[in-house]
C-alpha cells in the first residue's frame, strides 16, 4: 500500500474527520461522535467522519475516525483514497499523526484463509503542510509492525509454532541492528530452564527461548528487556480447558507477538535507544507426556515452584525469561507482556490493560505513553498479602494462589512474576483484555488480534532514552 503526504488532495474519495462546529455547510449531518456521513458529487465520494464539539476532541477521536472512513471506503470498493485531517487548532495532542495512524490501522483485514480475498487499499494520500514524509514512513512502519503482529496472532497454532515463533526472530537477527540467539529445547533443558521445559513438556511443538538485541546506541548502556508470554497454544495441560474458553487459545501468545512486532518496528525506524527482546515460547499441551498437578519443578532461578494448576502456564515461561534476561543480559529495566488472567477483563474490560509494577516512575512514564497513543493501562497494587498467598507448603512458591478460585487473581498471578525480579524497575502488563477483540472492529483495533502495546512500548521508548 503505498502512503504518501499531498499539499491538496486529488483522490476522488474523501475521507474528512470533522468537528460539530464545522458542519453548518453538510446537510443532515450534526458531526456527532462517530457518525459518518457519505455525500456524493458524481465520481467523488467523501465520507464525512463526525468527532463531537471541538473542545472535546482529542487525537484518539480523530485516530479512530479516521479508521472509520477508510473502513467505509473499503465497504464501497474504493481503493484509492484521500483523508484530509483537522487543522491543528481544532483538536488537542498530536491530530496529524492520528489520522495517519487511524487511516492506515483501519485498512487491515487478515484474509489468507479466505479463497476470495476482499478489496484492498491500494493508496492513500495525507493532505498535510506540516507533516514529513520522513515522519509520514515511520507512523507507516510503526503500522504495519502491528500488522505483523496481528498476523502472527491470527494465524493457526500448527502454524506458530514455537519454533516458528523463534524462527521469525532470526529473521529479525538478519538485520546488522539485531542479534538473535534462540535457545532450542536441548539448550533450555541444559541451561537448566525448568519452568519452560515442564510447560512445554507434553507437545510434539518443543519449546524455545529467543533473545533479540537491538543496539541503537552503543554510546549508552542503558537498555530495556521486553518480554513477550508466547504460549501459541494454552489447552490448559492436565487441568484442561472446557469448550467456550479453548478455541481461542492460540492467541495466547500476543504477547510474543507484541515483542516480535516492537522488534520489527524497531529494525525499521531505527530509533537511538537499546533494547532486548526476549520471546518465551511453548505449546501447552494435553498428553501422557505433560507436566503434573502437585509436582514441583526447579526454576532457572533455582526456587522450586509447586504446580497448583497446569493452566497457569504463562507465569513458568516468564519466570524462567526473566532470571535468564537478567542474568545474561543485565537490562535496566523489564517489561513483559502477558495475555495472562482472564481476570483482568473482569477488572478492567476489554479496552484498558492491567499495569502492574515495583517502580512509581516506570509505572507513569508508562501510563502517559498508553494515554498518548490509546492504548490504556491502569496500575493494579501488588501487596505482601498477595506475595504471601503464593508460598507454598511443600516448595518455595505455587503457580497458584491461596486464595479462593478467582480471588485477586490478575495481583497475584503478578505477586509471582515479581517474585522473579531483581533490583531492578519491572512493568508487568495483563494484555488478556486488549490483546484479542472478540467483537466487531471499532475504528483501528481490529477484530481478533489487535496488536496492542507495540506503539505504546515505541513512544515510551522514544519519549524516555536517554
């Protein structure tokens, strides 16, 4: 698809997000919040996206309105289009880079089990004096990353596999800005990753551990370990998930496929920051061969873990990810990525993820990132009585908590991970409510994967090297 900024639009299909107050000269449209509009003029189309009173718009308004349109183009089969955005007086934040994001998020359809594909958009033209072409092809490699991240959510779990989950980080480890080392199953259980190596025990699709490193500034040392749950498909092991809840399970791995997606951005738009992205990934499977209930397991840490539930997979993946990181990588910081409780949808929905962390200024640096580009997180606490409630009797800790089935269970899932962190900041965020959208597509998040936190994690990134 080909994106290109224009000082005058000349597509004959418009699309125009536009407050109340400039509406006076479009018959029968009030400019409401996500309304749209079409009015025709022969050939020429413009598809009118309403945004609300100009004191209330704000760049999410016109991102997803944005979206909205180019949706609506490609309803009518229009290929080729123009989206025209609001001057910057007339909305609050970043307006133009919104509508960039919003009209190019909006064009993604995953349709490659689909014998007749659907249209396409072929071009689209920014009408802009401000914008750059230079920031115009980093707003588009940043979308299409998501993209990228989208497809691998989407696609079938006998096709993402773990080993093809490693095997797209060393296509990442090509670049001369990126070094991959992938650890297969021999390597973890040599290396002595315990955790991964029980959770991935039971699956013909063996387990793998994939470290990328970005250099984008040698002349610090600074860096930051993002680590992504890669779990490609959770049938809940010997405690099996019922129908209802397992047909969806092959998007447990978003958050690999977030680090995966932060790392392609990172390859093309080259920022000057340091990062380490780890892949942590293994089929959690159902058979004779998988890890039990009531056993217990040594971590890579050394602290033995008692498996209360073999559902609670995610949490021995990440384990063993972060004592391994931060053993051999030595970040300055980690964040990782988890579609890890259901419970957090029942604390916080679908729209806004779960922020969970040990550091008050990684915690708001975080928070303000997630405003900026809409994709939202809420700080959760993590207190000694969740801590306490994941000590086990017969082992160090339990995978599960000592509290009644579902009591706390987003805190205490990360009361675990945090017993894993050393002296360093640590970000944990619950993706399971945002991560897969069940419902119809709304603006640009998209229906199923929608590749939330890899512009999150980019404008934290960007907005806090130093």
């Amino acid at each position: 698809m080909k994106v290109s900024v224009v000082s005058k639009a000349a597509s004959p299909t418009r699309v125009i997000p536009v407050v109340e107050e400039d509406t006076t000269n479009i018959v029968d449209f009030s400019g409401e919040k996500q309304h749209l509009a079409l009015r025709y003029d022969g050939d020429e189309c413009t598809i009118y996206c309403g945004l609300g009173p100009r004191k209330e718009c704000t760049s999410a308004l016109i991102r997803r309105a944005a979206a909205q349109g180019v949706q609506k183009a490609l309803e009518l089969k229009r290929t080729k289009l123009s989206v025209i955005p609001p001057r910057r007086k007339k909305c609050k934040g970043r307006c133009i880079d919104a509508a960039c994001e919003g009209a190019i998020l909006g064009t993604y359809r995953f349709s490659r089990y689909k014998s007749q594909k659907p249209p396409r958009i072929q071009s689209i033209e920014i009408e802009s004096d401000s914008l750059s072409s230079h920031k115009l092809k980093e707003i588009q490699a940043l979308c299409e990353s998501v993209f990228y991240a989208r497809d691998l959510v989407n696609d079938n779990a006998h096709v993402i596999t773990p080993s093809h989950l490693a095997n797209e980080a060393k296509k990442l480890g090509e670049s001369p800005r990126i070094k991959t080392t992938v650890l297969d199953q021999a390597a973890i259980r040599k290396k002595g990753l315990g955790l991964l190596d029980a959770v991935g025990h039971g699956s013909p699709f063996p387990p793998r551990l994939a470290i990328m490193e970005y250099t984008g500034n040698k002349k610090v040392s600074a860096k930051t370990a993002v680590v992504g749950k890669g779990i490609t498909f959770d049938s809940g092991g010997q405690n099996h998930k019922p129908s209802g809840h397992i047909e969806t399970m092959r998007h447990d791995m978003a958050g690999a496929a977030t680090v995966l997606g932060l790392m392609h951005a990172l390859n093309r738009i080259k920022p000057d920051v340091n990062v380490t992205g780890v892949v942590t990934a293994a089929h959690n499977a159902c058979g004779s061969r998988g890890y039990f209930p009531g056993d217990t397991y040594k971590s890579y840490s050394g602290k033995w873990i008692e498996i209360g539930n073999t559902d609670a997979e995610g949490r021995l993946a990440l384990a063993d990810a972060f004592s391994y990181c931060q053993k051999h990588y030595k970040p300055s910081e980690l964040i990782d990525l988890a579609t890890l409780t259901g419970g957090i949808l029942y604390a916080l929905g679908t729209s806004v993820a779960g922020l969970f962390s040990n550091d008050n200024s990684l915690s708001e640096k975080l928070f303000q990132s997630g405003e900026r580009t809409y994709e939202r997180l809420w700080r959760l606490p993590v207190y000694e009585e969740h801590s306490e409630s994941m000590k086990s009797d017969i082992a160090d800790l339990k995978n599960i908590s000592k509290f009644k089935k579902g009591i706390a269970s987003s805190i205490t899932a990360a009361a675990f991970l945090q017993e894993f962190i050393e002296k360093i900041p640590w970000a944990h965020l619950d993706i399971a409510g945002t991560a897969f959208n069940d419902g119809e597509s709304t603006g640009e998040i998209s229906k199923y994967a929608t590749g939330f936190g890899i512009r999150l994690l980019m404008d934290y990134l960007v907005s806090n090297r130093g």
